[in-house]
C-alpha cells in the first residue's frame, strides 16, 4: 500500500541542522494486509503476485522505537511545559483532527508520548492548522481552518471526549460541512478516517492542490520496486477531465489512491482473504445449496460472521469496507449521507417510483464526494508571469502554436490539455500516447517498469495497456510555472530540462534534456533545430499560462 507516506518529526541539532532523531507512524505495522511485518519478513511470500513482498524488504523498515507518530500529517509543534518545569512538545495533526504532546530529553532530543492511539489522542476541530501554547505552557489553542473554531486543551488532564471548541468564524451558511462540496473538502484533508491505518490523507501529496515535488513508488505500479511516479497537482481539474496520467479518472470513476488506502481485502465479509474463505464453500456453491456447511457464514456474512472475522487483524474492523468509510464518515462528519445539494442516489419506494435522495457516503461515496470537491474549487495560484506581454513571450507563443514544434498538437490552448475532445482528438475519448520520453527501466533487465497492475486496468477500464506500454494522456500546462519536478517519473527539474532535447545549447553543464526515446530526439516536441533564446521564448511563454 502506502507504507512509506508516513507522518515523520524530526529532531534537529542547532546550529547544524543534523537530523539527531527521527520518529515516524506508530501505525507503520501492519494494519493493511500488505503491510511489511518486520517480525514476520517472510509473510509476504504468501500475498497474490501483485501484493507480494521479499524478505528482504524487512530490513528498510525503521525501529520499532520510533513507531510513535500516532496522529496524521503533523502541521505543527508547539513548545509546551509539564507541571514539574520538564521541556515538552504538542504536535497538531491536521490529517485526523488531533494533537499529541511528547517529553523531551534535553541532553539527546529523544522524544518519548505521553499519549498513544490505544489511550486516544487529544481532539480538535477540523482542518486544525496551528497553535499556540498558552498559560506557561500547560493549555493549547488550536486553530481549526475548516471549522473556523479554536480548541482549547487542557495539557494537564488526560484527553477529553469533547473537547472545548469556540466558533470565531462565519457559519451563518451552516456549520462546515454545510454542503455536497464541502464534505469533499473535509474527506480530502481528514482521509486518514477512511484509511485502514488512520495515518494517510489525500493532503500529504496534494497540500492545497499542488503537489509536494517528491517521486514516489504507488501500489499500483506492477513494479513498485523499480517504478516513480511525480505526485501530480490538482489545480484545474474542473476542466480537464478525465484525470491522472492514464487519462482514465474522473470525479465519477473515482480517486485510485482511495482504494489503496483502504483495499477490501482489509475487511472480513469481502470474502477475499483465502486464509479465512478457502475452508468454506464458494459462493456459486452456497447460492445453488445453501443448506451446505458454512453457507450461512458465506451468504449473510454481515449478520453472521464466522468466527474468524472476530479475530487478529480483523478484531474491532468493519466487516465491509462500505460499512468502514459509512462509520469513518459519521464519526468524523456527523454523518453517513451527502447533503443531497449535488450529490444523490435513485431510490424506489414499494410501487417503484423514483426519487432522488442523499448518497450513502460509502466507498462509492466518498469516491464520488471527493471527485466533486476536484471539480467544484481551481485553487489555482496567481500566476506572476500572467502579464508578461513581453516580445519574447509573444515570439514564444508562436513557436508553441507553430507546426514546427508542436506544443499545441497535444497541449490545445487555453485548456493546455487534451482532456476533452478537440480538432486533434477523436470525440469519444482522449488524446493517449506511449511514453514521449524514454521510460524508466530495470538496470538488470531494461524491462519497462512504468506499466500499471492488471488491477488497476480492471478498476479503470478507459486505461490502454498494451505490449508495447502503458499509454498517457497529456496533462494541462497551467500552473508549471511553479513546479520543482516535471514529467511522469519527476526526472526533470525545470521547464528547460523537460523540453529541451540532450546536449541542446540552452543547457548548462548541470542541466540534462530530457525530450528524446530511446535515443530519438524531438519526441516531446521539435526543440532540437531551436536557438537558445527560441528555446528560452517558448518556455517564457509556457510559464504565463
């Protein structure tokens, strides 16, 4: 899954910024069925192909004493004091609404919890942001963005249920959420309820709809081992469906990553899990006998469990993974259906007829909640380079629009995209091609390890996967101006690198071109036959888009 997208603090040595400790979640290990179990490397070995792990992947796993990060995505720590004077630290996690304070070792920078998530952390509003210590250090007020509240914690007595929460914005609208939108809104920075390990929201890469400029190996990769993925922004999806790199996601299709944080073989009844459901008939069995053994336990496995769903990694778990996000959404949102503003479902009543009523915030719920907050707000930065009306930048616009180069064949203005159809796509669907740079390969092999698992393809059908690779849509160009990393794997680190073809003159002696495959030149774009100042034209002009 997503093991390494982990809430890590770091203790850092003053003047030297050397890392003296590093802490990372207390729910590394092993909530998810595929987690890595360093007290049983060999576990993996019996998981489906796709799942599986080595042994040795064990090794990489950090000490079990630095498994104390038991909240998600710390945003702020705060120096606070215990009552005999001891140096201490609160740490507000914006992931999962909650703050946990740490003692401190002066002399090492160890830090040792004071709270832990069997015992409960200290609550706070939504979207908490920051805090400040207050009454020499034994209270913490927190600020909550999303509920526009502050939290008032009393540091010397143990967490509260219900904690002290002031209201000091406008909700005159309705307390948030208030609408179909805004529960997308609270579900993208509070995803760590849905998680089946509490510790990773849709925030961690995509803080305010941008991305956090770091490659990563996704679950879905068919060679996680070998595979990068550039963790891409969410600004402007409004137009420029259908989404991620394949070109095959949309607001209703839903997000990928959502079924990664919470796969179904996590939850007993979804009878995937063949150390429980292979000693009991199959399905196809039980509806045509279900008189047999054990069919009891296969046909009504919600209101009769077997008894292994009551125990290890299934004890105190949803049964289901609908009725999992149905809990999470209620426990943290007050409730399990949409507003109904936007989001609906057809119901019929005894005589058939059809209404609209709210949609369970389920799985395909949340998914679709999610998809619609995507479209509903652009978060789109002010771009400072908008108004550069400037002669290079409309020698740039010409050469982007040109045939010669190319840029606008897959990146048509103003969407920069080719999500919807236009004069070089077909009307039914987008524009998809094989990789325009050459793709990452194994070093041993040179076997391409850019292609996505059979699971992914079956959960996105629109995603074209052939012998010859995965295929890609073309991304919108707006917003690039303020990017580190660029293309699907991040190689590159600037506009520059990303069009110019190797060896080209615009590049410095630590700059590498990244536009050729396999050797051939121009497969992003015909650069090569450009100057240094065309070249530099064309992306002054990419970077007011």
């Amino acid at each position: 899954g997503l093991q390494d997208v982990q809430n890590e603090i770091d203790v850092l040595e003053l003047p030297t910024f050397a890392r003296a400790q590093r802490y990372t979640s207390d729910s590394i290990c092993c909530h998810d069925f595929r987690d890595v179990d360093p007290d049983h490397p060999q576990a993996g070995a019996a998981l489906a192909a796709a799942d599986a792990w080595p042994a040795s992947r064990a090794r990489f796993m950090p000490a079990r004493d630095s498994w104390l990060v038991a909240g998600a995505l710390p945003e702020r720590a705060v120096r606070i004091a215990r009552a005999d004077g001891s140096a201490a630290l609160a740490v507000v996690y914006s992931g999962s609404r909650e703050a946990q304070t740490f003692d401190v070792d002066a002399k090492t920078g160890a830090l040792s919890a004071h709270e832990d998530a069997t015992l409960g952390l200290y609550r706070t509003g939504l979207g908490a942001s920051d805090a400040v210590a207050l009454d020499d250090g034994h209270a913490l007020v927190v600020v909550n963005r999303l509920g526009e509240s502050l939290t008032w914690l009393d540091l010397t007595k143990p967490p509260a249920p219900k904690p002290h929460e002031v209201v000091v914005g406008d909700t005159s609208a309705g307390a948030f959420p208030a609408t179909d939108v805004e529960l997308g809104e609270a579900l993208y920075m509070l995803t760590a309820a849905l998680s089946i390990d509490g510790d990773v929201s849709c925030a961690h890469c995509h803080r305010d709809g941008s991305a956090i400029g770091k490659q990563v190996s996704m679950p879905y990769l068919a060679h996680p081992d070998w595979g990068l993925r550039q963790i891409m922004p969410l600004r402007g999806n409004y137009d420029s469906r259908p989404w991620f790199l394949e070109a095959s996601v949309d607001d209703k299709t839903g997000v990928p990553e959502l079924n990664e944080l919470a796969r179904q073989e996590n939850f007993c009844c979804e009878q995937l899990d063949a150390r429980v459901w292979s000693h009991y008939p199959a399905r196809a069995q039980c509806q045509t006998t279900p008189t047999l053994a054990g069919c009891n336990h296969v046909l009504h496995c919600e209101s009769d469990p077997p008894s292994e769903c009551g125990s290890g990694a299934w004890a105190g778990r949803a049964l289901t993974r609908d009725a999992h996000f149905r809990e999470a959404a209620k426990r943290v949102l007050g409730r399990d259906h949409s507003f109904g503003d936007a989001l609906t479902t057809t119901v019929r009543d005894s005589r058939g007829k059809a209404t609209q009523a709210p949609m369970p915030l389920d799985f395909a719920g949340a998914q679709r909640a999610l998809g619609l907050f995507l479209l509903a707000t652009n978060r789109a930065l002010p771009n400072p380079n908008a108004a550069a009306g400037t002669a290079w930048v409309e020698q740039g616009r010409s050469l982007f629009s040109s045939n010669a180069v190319g840029c606008a064949s897959c990146h048509p203005l103003p969407v920069a995209a080719t999500a919807r159809a236009t004069s070089a796509t077909p009307a039914h669907a987008p524009l998809r091609f094989s990789y325009v740079v050459t793709p990452l390969r194994r070093g041993d092999t040179l076997e391409d390890v850019e292609l996505v698992t059979p699971s992914f393809v079956h959960a996105y059908p629109d995603t074209v996967q052939t012998a010859a690779g995965l295929r890609i849509g073309a991304p919108s160009l707006r917003g690039s101006w303020d990017r580190v990393s660029l293309l699907h794997h991040g190689m590159a680190h600037s506009l520059l690198e990303t069009l110019a073809t190797p060896g080209h003159p615009a590049l410095t002696m630590s700059q590498q071109g990244w536009n050729s495959r396999d050797g051939q030149l121009d497969t992003h774009g015909s650069t090569s036959q450009l100057s240094a100042s065309e070249l530099r034209a064309l992306l002054a002009f990419v970077q007011t888009l």
